[in-house]
C-alpha cells in the first residue's frame, strides 16, 4: 500500500521537513501516526496524497510510483484512498446526501449506483434520518460523520484521517475512532495522524511517532479498552453485495 525508502522533503525556505524516512504500511493494516506539532506529520500526508512532492527519496502508494507520477495520473491516485479533514470541509448549501454523493457525481458514477452506495454509507456511519440536513444544522461530531461517509463512498482502498477528533467533543471522538475500526475491520486500511495520545492508547494498533522530521518510533499497543468496551464490527448491509455487482456491472 505505502512504501517509502530513504524519504527527505526540504522546502523552498530551507526547512526539512522530513529526513530519511523509511516505512513500509501494507494492506489492512490500522495505523497511528503521531508527534507533537511540528513534527512532519502534515508533510507526510501531502506526500501520500501527492500535494507535495519528495525531495529525495522513493514513495509508492496504492502502486503508484509518486516520484514519476503524471499530473494527470493523480485524480486516479487520489480515487484509491479516502481523506477525513479536521475541518470537515462540507458544502453548506448542499445537504448531508448531495455532500457525500458530490464525491461519486465528481467521478461520473451512474446515478442509480450514487443513490445505493450513499444509502449504505450514510448507514454505515450513524447518518441515517438525517440525509436532507445542511451540515449547519449539525453538531460537529454530525459534520465529522458525513466527512467519513463521504471519504467511503467511492469504495477507497485506503482511508486517511487528519486529525478526525480534533474539532468534536470526547464523546463523539470516540465514536467516529470506533466507526473507523469498525471499517478496518472490514478490510480497508486505516491511517490516523494524531496528537491525542488518550485516543491512540484506548483504540491501540500499530502506532508510528514521527519527531523532528525523523521516524523515532514503530511500535504495536494494545487497547487501554476493556473487552466489553471495544467496538463491534459494522457488517455489510445486504444490499452492498449489490452495490459491489452494480459497479462491476458499470
């Protein structure tokens, strides 16, 4: 999924951003990517989603060679994986269903295939009775689900989050980090870059800590979770294996 060999990003201003790093993240691995700020956890995702390019260095992503990537190539790179910002980033004059079916109509999917998968996502994540809000008329945990929904839609290979608990209460922190196992669970890779270290132990896996542009740690933790506490794993609804045949259909 993501290999990365003697990794450097400097800037235009001199800084080093990222030195020397080196990482392999295979598939349906569930990954924490944490450090304070500063740290070169921003550069390390606008390397993966190729808003920035490496200085030095080889990154492959989703097969994807970043070094020699075409502009034009990079739609399809970005169509792999599936990205939940901090800040939401919603539409407000569309509601929560056109947000997240704005993410298929943008790569021309049928329409009969945007209304299935949405249904599913938007249940998949909690949503369900609220498709015809404005993201306005949602609490941030709200907000932060549809960001989810619409990062699934398209069926990514990977999801990316930056900071998805950032900007929402504890509560529901916690929830969109069980929804996210929960997807993991059922096969798509997981990467959460972070500072909150109390979500990092409670949920546990494979957590990267990244100072000074340099990796300095690589470790797997167990969950602080107790056993009845950990998240259950959402299963497919029955009508996804249709969406699945829908799409190789079209």
């Amino acid at each position: 999924m993501i290999h990365m060999k003697n990794v450097s990003k400097v800037y235009s201003n001199g800084t080093e951003a990222l030195k020397n790093v080196t990482l392999n993240i295979e598939r349906g691995e569930f990954v924490f990517i944490v450090g304070s700020s500063g740290a070169g956890k921003s550069t390390f995702l606008k390397l993966l989603i190729h808003e920035e390019t490496a200085t030095f260095g080889k990154i492959k992503v989703n097969g994807f060679d970043l070094m020699k990537i075409k502009k034009h190539k990079v739609p399809y790179l970005r169509r792999t994986m599936g990205i939940v910002f901090q800040d939401f980033r919603l539409i407000e004059k569309m509601n929560v269903y056109d947000n997240i079916a704005f993410a298929m109509r943008a790569i021309g999917a049928p329409e009969k295939l945007v209304r299935r998968r949405v249904k599913y996502v938007i249940a998949v994540v909690g949503l369900k009775g609220k498709e015809k809000r404005r993201p306005s008329e949602l609490s941030g945990g709200e907000q932060q689900r549809v960001s989810l929904a619409r990062a699934l839609v398209n069926n990514p290979e990977m999801i990316i989050a930056d900071e998805p608990t950032g900007n929402i209460d504890p509560k529901m922190s916690f929830e969109i980090m069980q929804r996210l196992v929960d997807i993991n669970k059922n096969g798509t890779t997981v990467i959460i870059v972070t500072h909150e270290l109390d979500i990092v132990r409670s949920f546990g896996g494979r957590v990267i800590r990244i100072d000074g542009g340099e990796i300095v740690e690589d470790k797997i933790i167990q969950p602080s979770l107790s056993p009845d506490e950990q998240p259950t794993t959402v299963l497919p609804s029955p009508d996804d294996d249709e969406n699945k045949k829908e799409e190789t259909k079209e």
